[in-house]
C-alpha cells in the first residue's frame, strides 16, 4: 500500500525536469523499512482510523526521511557513498541535483499533509498538524538535532549532549508519525497525547539501536557503510556507554513505549509491534 502511494504521489520521470524527478524517484523508491509512514498509519489506527485515511501523511513523513538522507551523505555532511545498498543520491546525480531533490521532497512533503488534514472535518487540523510536522523536521527537531550532531564531532560531549542529538536529529520525526496519524484520524486530545509520550521513547530507542548497529553490522545488512560513526568521532551512545548499557538503555526504552501505550488498549497493537521490531532489527 504504502509503496503504491509513494509510486503515484512523485512526480513522473518523464516530466520535466526529468533529471530531478529521476533524483526524487530514485531515493524515495529505494528499498527501505518504511518505518515512518507505518508509524503514521499504526498512529491512526491506534485512535480507530484506518490507513486510507492518512495515507498522503505517511508518504510526506517518509518524503522528509528521505530528503534527510539525501542531505546527509553529502560531502559537506556525512559523506558516504552508499544508502540502502544501492550509491548515494549525489554519487549518481551529483551534489547539485541531489540538494534539489532534498529540497523539492521536502516541499512536497508538506503539500501532502496539508491536502491531507484539508480533507478532514475539522479546518483547524490543517494548521495543527503542519506546525507538529515542521516543529519535528526543522531547528526545534531533526535539522537541529543534525546541527549539534555536526559540531559535536570529534569532541568529548557529555550525556545531556547525546541525548539531546538523538531525541531531535532522529526521535522528533518518528514521534510526529504517530501523533500526525492520531490526529488526522480524529484522535482525543489525551490519545495524542498518549502516543507522543510513547513515540518520544520510541524514537530514542531507535536512534540507540541505530547506533549499535553502526558498530555490529555490515554493508550488506545495513545498505551503508558501517563503521562510519567511529570514524567521524560522532557522539554515540556505544562511544560514551558501551555497547551492553546501550542495549539496556534501548530495551528499557521499547518498554517503556509500551507501557505508555497501556490506556489505549487493542488498538495499540501494531505500535508495540513496530517497536519490538525497532529493537530486533538487523538494518
């Protein structure tokens, strides 16, 4: 579903300008866990709506992943050559493309949770939602998180320092899945509130286990360079806490999700799903 949805919200690689629609096409499509988007649509479903309900905001929230990546394995940034198994959006388009295409995604991205909340009854949500959405993508959220991230390198941070990077570069964009899908599908105020709860943990856990990985994995799991982390000197929780407290740290956070997501009862179940997959994924 969600793979059909992103196919027909991109723009043609046949339209004009082919070779930034070719760039757009060319990261988005690549083979991905779609975590965002399911994160949206388990949001929604998690307050009683359905998929088809928020299946424009599930591919605007996985627009922006993508424009992030794009953006960070830029030579200015990270640089690396490969994302998801196949070489970076800059190593095929070249760098001035590869902005472009971050930047026409992320524009598209918020005309689709805008069409999006503008279906709903209530006007007030258009508003709503895309205030949450470019609070978790910009200073206050991922951009700032990637800022503190970027001059952290090479230095000896300190706890409230890593913490801070994790929860904005990464946290900030999976909790606004799942209240964006709350909202959307008409979610009371404490059910949103509820799930954001659970996404703040959620999204930590994430980013921890994303840094373990860094450590563990391999190209061929991971469809990225691994190693990277250690070699940029970036601030992880692996660098300052090692990798057992890291996992601790990570599974205490999966269970904390869950029992944020106690009042929600049934409903609730594809989110605990997702976060025992977050814990036990390999990529």
């Amino acid at each position: 579903m969600v793979e059909a949805a992103l196919d027909r919200v991109l723009p043609s690689e046949d339209a004009v300008p082919v070779n930034l629609h070719r760039a757009m096409r060319y990261s988005v499509l690549a083979p991905g866990k779609r975590l965002r988007p399911t994160l949206v649509i388990a949001g929604a479903e998690a307050v009683g709506g359905t998929a088809k309900t928020v299946l424009d905001a599930a591919c605007a929230l996985e627009l922006i992943h993508a424009y992030s990546l794009i953006h960070d394995d830029l030579p200015a940034m990270d640089d690396d050559d490969y994302r998801r198994g196949r070489l970076t959006n800059h190593k095929v388009f070249g760098e001035a493309i590869a902005i472009l295409a971050g930047d026409a995604l992320l524009t598209l991205a918020f005309r689709l949770v805008a069409d999006n909340a503008a279906r709903m009854s209530d006007p007030r949500m258009i508003a709503r939602v895309v205030a949450d959405v470019a609070d978790a993508a910009g200073t206050d959220g991922m951009v700032g998180g990637q800022v503190i991230d970027i001059e952290s390198e090479g230095k000896d941070v300190g706890p409230d320092t890593l913490e801070y990077i994790h929860r904005h570069k990464t946290a900030a964009l999976i909790r606004v899945s799942l209240t964006a899908g709350a909202t959307l599908a008409g979610g009371r105020a404490e059910q949103v509130d509820t799930i954001r709860e659970a996404g703040e943990s959620l999204g930590l856990a994430f980013q921890i286990v994303d840094d373990i990985l860094d450590v563990e994995g391999s190209l061929a799991e991971l469809g990225k360079t691994a190693g990277s982390d250690e070699r940029k000197k970036k601030a992880t929780y692996p660098a300052y806490h090692g990798l057992e407290a890291s996992r601790h740290k990570a599974r205490m956070l999966i269970d904390e999700t869950k029992r944020r997501l106690e009042p929600l009862g049934t409903p609730a179940e594809p989110i605990r799903a997702l976060a025992d997959f977050v814990f036990e994924r390999r990529s």
